[in-house]
C-alpha cells in the first residue's frame, strides 16, 4: 500500500472515537495525514475518547451527529478522503428501536453523501457495511454475488445506506465504495455490552472471572478479522480507484465454531470458564447460523489479505483489556 496516498491530506472519519475508526485514525496519524474526527458519543454507541488518548492532541475531535445535514456539509468541504464508519451495529437493538436505526444506518448516510453532492463531489468515500445483510447463507463461502436477504432491521438499513453510496457514485461520480466487515474484533471494541460484537462481551467476563456464555451447542461457524487487517483494507480501498463503485467482503483465511474461539479464550485465563445456555428466542429469532466470506475479490483486485491468527489476535485483545479494563467496561 502507498502510505504516501495520504500524507498532507485531509481525512474525515465520522465514528471517529469508536473501535475501527480510532484505530484507522492512529495509522493515518503516523502517516503524516491531517484528520478531523466525527462522534456522537451516544452512550449506546462505540465512542470513547480512551480509543485516542494517544492521538489526542494530533486530531481535531468534533462532537457531532452525522444525522444533522448542515454539520456534515460544513465537516466534508475541503476533504480528501472521508471514512464513514458511523453507524448502529446492535442487531437486537434495531429490533426494539427500528426508528433510530433507519435515522442512523440508512437516512444519515443520505445526509453525508448530499453533504458531498453539494459542497465536495471530489472526496474518496469508503463505508462500512456489514455481512449482516446477507442474512442466512444459501451457500458457504458467501461472496459478493450471494443474494442479500437481512434477518433484522439494521441488515435492511445498512444494505440502503450502501444502496445510496453506490448510487452517489453512479450518478454523482462521488468516488464511494462499501466494505461488508464480518466479525472485528481488538483492542478499543466495545466490552460492556454485546452490541458491538459477542467479543466483547467475552472478554469482559472473562477478566471479571465470569463465564463466557455460548448460545445454544456453540457449533456455528463464523470467520473473524482482527482491527489492524481491517484497518488495511480501508486504506488499500480509498487509495485505489479499482475499488471506485465497487463493494468488497471482508473474511479470513480460516473460520471456527463459537465453541473454538470459548475455548481459545479460556485458555488465556487460569480459571476461566464458558458455559453454553438456551438461546434467549429474541436472538435466535435473528440468528443466521453459519456464515464465513469468499473475500477473494479484495484479494485479486486490491491485493488485501488478513495476517492475523486468531490466537494471536485474542491474546493481544485481552491483554489490552486486562490493563485498562475500568476505561471500557
């Protein structure tokens, strides 16, 4: 990747305190970019100022709503690239409040790319879509060609915030592109809840000396990016014009059953324990069972590839935590 690409240009990041922006801000950071961070701070949401302790002083932070279309026309003028990371990701929670999920993952993403339309048409533009939108698998790997039928609301937001950056691009020439990330995990993800990641959640019981509690026999199968492969694949994508108008999966080289990855995580702790329960019906009414990606087109045309084992990745991610527990739980 050219690092260079971003060196003296200005970034927008809006989720800028959460996990994956955070982590993106730092690398843009240490190449010379100069970056402007968006967050709401909504409680619920992933933002924590912990994420940028380091960076703090290198960033121009902005609290603000990427729901409000006149703050997002003022924070995209002179942009060279914006990330668009903002978003709900609670599966659960667009079931019991859909109209904050439409005004977050679908009508903000209208707001952002008007902002663009109107005052910066020349800005790179990647967004974070999600794998949720498939829904259950037809067929295993998923690539991009797999039919998309959401299970939930937030899939059926984030496939029309998609919808629109693609449209932006057509008919606009907004240069925008969509990576569907599958499970991210790492340092600065939300732990308190689950409503970022099932990780999350993990990881605070096991530090707490809870147990790690699996839904139903733990067989699932899924595939898991670490932040830093993640990372990557957000520069790799605003940096090449291949990936103009174009939407990518994200994946790993190698996928596990839930039971695997409790397993995996026990074994970081002396003492820690999972324990397997019911599935609470409102989770496995949305549960998509299986799911791993074909990530091959990233791989073919922009050259992206995860490095990262998942034990490698989990150990440093509790590590992180054990320090700093009381900053996230």
């Amino acid at each position: 990747m050219n690092t260079n690409a971003f060196s003296g240009k200005n970034c927008l990041i809006t989720g800028g305190l959460g996990f994956i922006g955070s982590k993106l801000a730092a690398h843009l950071v240490s190449v010379g970019a100069y970056l402007t961070l968006v967050d709401s701070l909504i409680p619920e949401y992933g933002g924590n100022f912990a994420n940028v302790e380091a960076i703090k002083n290198e960033v121009n932070i902005n609290i603000s709503d990427v729901r409000d279309p006149f703050a997002m026309e003022h924070l995209v003028k002179g942009k060279d690239f914006l990330f668009n990371l903002a978003g709900q990701t609670s599966h659960l929670d667009s079931m019991t409040n859909p109209k904050v999920d439409l005004e977050i993952n679908s009508l903000s993403q209208l707001s952002i790319l008007e902002a663009c339309r109107k005052v910066n048409r020349d800005i790179k533009v990647v967004f974070a879509s999600t794998r949720q939108l498939y829904g259950k698998p037809q067929y295993l790997p998923v690539d991009e060609k797999h039919p998309t039928v959401p299970v939930d609301v937030n899939g059926i937001n984030k496939l029309a915030g998609e919808s629109y950056h693609l449209l932006y691009h057509k008919v606009y020439g907004i240069r925008a592109c969509a990576l569907r990330l599958t499970n991210t995990y790492g340092p600065g993800m939300r732990i308190k809840d689950a409503r970022q990641t099932f990780l999350g959640i993990w990881v605070k019981n096991l530090l707490k000396g809870d147990p790690i509690l699996l839904y139903g026999d733990g067989n699932q199968l899924r595939d898991f990016n670490y932040v830093d492969d993640v990372v990557e694949a957000f520069l790799l994508s605003a940096d090449s014009e291949k990936a103009d108008g174009k939407i990518f999966n994200l994946g790993s080289q190698k996928y596990y059953s839930l039971l695997d990855v409790a397993k995996c995580m026990v074994n970081l702790r002396k003492g820690a324990v999972y324990k397997a329960i019911p599935f609470p019906p409102e989770r496995k009414a949305i549960d998509i069972g299986d799911y791993y990606s074909d990530f091959s087109l990233i791989e073919n045309e922009l050259g992206w590839r995860p490095v990262t084992d998942i034990k490698d990745g989990l150990t440093k991610t509790v590590d992180y935590y054990s320090e700093r527990l009381t900053e996230y739980e």
